[in-house]
C-alpha cells in the first residue's frame, strides 16, 4: 500500500497524467521509426547495408543535433521547440517515403531525408525529464517524490522499446513498412504536440540569464563529463547486447532464432521494469553517487553471468534476475543529472545524455559484432559489455571524485547549513 501511495502521490501531481500517458505516445517513434526505416530502405534498395547506413545517419544526426535543440529548449522553453520539431519530423519521414520512390537514383535524397529526420526529431526525452525535476523541485513540497516520479519515467520509457517493434511489425502484417513510418509520424506529432501544450510545458518560466549555457555548457559543469563516461559505459552495454543475444539465439536455437532473441531481450526488460517499480518506492540513499556506483558494479557482473549461461533457458532466467538493475541505474542517473546540472542547463544535460548514450551505443554493437565474430565469440562479447560498465562503476566509485563531489556540493546548496 506504501508503494501505491507514493505512486499515486505521483499521478496527482498537477500535469503528470500528461507527462507520463502522452509522453509515452510520442516517444513511440524511437521504438518504431529506426525499424520501419530500415525496411523501407531495405526494400527500395534490396540491401540491408545500405539501409542500415540511412539508419546510422538517422541516429548520428540526431544524437549531433539534439545538444543544440537542448540549448535553445533552456533559453526559450521546450513549448516552441517541441512544437517545432513535431512538424518537421514527420515532415522529413514523409519526405524520405517520397523519396523512396522515386526510381533508382533515390538513395543520396533517402540519405539526406534521414538525416534531416533524424536531425529533427523532438528532445521529449529531455524536456520531460526535466519537467520532473521542476515538479518535484526543493521548494515545491513534493521533492520526497522526485525518485518515485524518475522510477516511473524511466520503467514506462521501457515500453517504448517492447511496443515500438511491436507496431512496427503489425503495421507490416496489414499493409508496409511505408505505413509503419507514418504510424511513427504520427504519434511522434500527435503526443509531442499534446505535451507541448500541456500545462506542464506551458507553465514553464524563464531562468535568469546568467544561468544560460555558453560555450560548452554542461560538459563544463563540475561532475559532469564524469557521469557522462557512465552513461557512455551503460550505452556501450545495452548497445552490444543487441548484437550479443541474437548471436547467442543463433548457436542455440534449433527453430526461429530471430524469435528467441526478441524473446529474449522482451524478459530483459520485464526484469528491469518489477525493478524500476520496486526501487521507485524506497527512500533516496543518502549517498546516490555511491549507490549508483553500486548499480553499475551489479549491472556489470549480471554480464559476467551471462556469460557462462549454457541453455537460452538459463539466459533468460539471468536476464531476468540481472535486469531488476537497469531501471534503478537508469533512475538514478537522471537523478544525478538533475542534481549536478544548473537548472538553466538542463534541458541541454538531458540531450547530451541521449547524445552519448546513442553514440555509445552504436559503438558498442559494432565492437561485440566482430568480437563475435572474430575475437573468442558470444561469451568474451559479454564480458566486454560487463567491463564498459564497470569502467562507469569505477568512476562513480570513487570517494572524492568529480561525481560525489559535485552531489555534495548540489545537497549542500539545496539544504544549506545555519550560520
């Protein structure tokens, strides 16, 4: 019942339904346009390699851009921005369907139509979560719930990656890939133009301009970059096990490998959703910093595990068990960027978190795809995945360094002493 309160504590919070249903909704094109991209291309060209490069350059683009959309979010407000982009987005996908047909000579267009598409793409992430941290701010009575409100953002933004190749898959089954991207073109305009003008977004008030970012912003913030070399370490994880466990699916699989890996990685992140519910109710260490390093040195030995799981039977067990670690992580990372990071710079942290976790991620697929294949197979290919995280563990680890100091200095400036 303690746990229902809180979560209903969340829910009444004036603008929440909005943030957590239609956010939800128009995030559904992460899950679903890199898919539905690569089977249109797939089909203009016959050839999964060129249309995986429009999917790199979709996912480069975006993870280039979404700093500077952050940037102007932080100065202007997220309304307009998240207005903005949810016209040009689907704009640029219905522009690279056009392009799509237009004979032979279409592939340089579908390039660059997926770059603009990418490019564009709304920072909802970003203005979301800091949405929250604003709510659930130390003077706005509600800041007991800030971990409750970042554990229910982060185990529903699951379901954007379990649902997203699901329609994907159903709007094949009744019509094309073509429809599937316009599937994600509109509920990428319809829920982000919803949030934009929910009275979340609305309500929100200028920051002082001597807050605004300049230069480098954020990655100049004290414990900063050093967080971000966490998430770059989770993003490298996440990323090769998306190659990992297909590959493990193919050796052991006597049927449908392709089924058993989605299978697979589907129990994935159940594990990581019961986790992110539990952890959503308990109380907020003292110590985030030392007990985010803590869920990153679990995260990293559940790969070690996986490691040695003989049967797709045992894998799944262990991915269950070891993904009750991945929503807590990922909570408490958005928590620590919210506390280091000035509140007229948040925005911009945000997407330069989804900057590097994109990049990393990419990196990461592709550095387990020739350990696979090349260098001793799935089992090293694993430990690989475990060691990114533990570099990020060590990291946070550490008694005095940036990551603990600049949440010290966050706490000391939100509860000040008595003189």
């Amino acid at each position: 019942m303690t746990a229902l309160r809180q979560y209903l504590g969340v829910w009444r919070i004036p603008g929440a339904p909005m943030l957590l249903i239609t956010g939800i909704i128009g995030r559904l094109g992460i899950g679903m346009t890199p898919l539905a991209l690569l089977l249109v291309v797939e089909q203009v060209t016959g050839r999964y390699s060129l249309a995986a490069i429009a999917g790199g350059i979709y996912a480069l683009a975006g993870a280039a851009l979404s700093p500077v959309a952050g940037r102007i979010a932080d100065r202007v407000g997220p309304s307009p921005v998240l207005l903005l982009t949810a016209v040009a987005h689907p704009l640029a996908l219905i522009g690279l369907l056009l392009a799509s047909r237009s004979g032979d000579d279409a592939l340089p267009v579908i390039y660059l139509t997926a770059g603009v598409a990418g490019a564009t793409y709304p920072p909802l992430s970003a203005a979301i979560r800091g949405a929250w941290n604003d709510l659930t701010g130390p003077n706005s009575g509600r800041y007991h719930l800030r971990n409750t409100a970042l554990a229910a953002e982060t185990t529903l933004f699951e379901i954007v990656f379990v649902l997203g190749p699901l329609l994907v898959a159903g709007f094949v089954l009744v019509a094309d890939a073509a429809a599937a991207l316009i599937g994600a073109a509109v509920v990428t305009l319809v829920g982000t133009t919803a949030v934009a003008l929910g009275r979340v977004m609305r309500g929100w008030r200028p920051h002082p301009q001597e807050h605004h970012a300049r230069g480098l912003g954020p990655l100049r913030v004290p414990g900063f970059p050093a967080l971000l070399i966490c998430v770059a370490g989770l993003g490298i994880a996440f990323g090769a096990a998306g190659v990992i466990v297909p590959a493990f699916a193919s050796d052991h699989a006597t049927g449908d490998p392709e089924s058993l890996a989605g299978v697979l990685l589907a129990v994935w992140g159940v594990g990581s959703a019961i986790g992110g519910l539990l952890f959503g109710v308990r109380k907020p260490a003292p110590n985030m910093t030392r007990q985010f390093a803590l869920l990153l040195a679990a995260l990293a030995a559940t790969f070690a595990v996986f490691a040695v799981m003989p049967t797709p039977l045992a894998l799944g067990v262990a991915l269950v068990v070891g993904g009750a670690t991945i929503a807590p992580a990922l909570t408490l990372e958005n928590t620590l960027v919210g506390r280091i990071a000035p509140t007229g710079m948040l925005n911009e942290a945000y997407t330069w978190v989804v900057t590097v976790a994109v990049a990393s991620s990419a990196a990461g697929g592709s550095v387990a795809g020739v350990i696979v294949d090349h260098a001793g197979g799935v089992r090293w290919a694993f430990l690989f995945a475990g060691a990114a995280v533990a570099v990020g563990a060590a990291v946070a680890a550490l008694p005095a360094g940036p990551i603990a100091r600049a949440e010290t200095t966050a706490v000391r400036a939100e509860h000040p002493v008595p003189v």
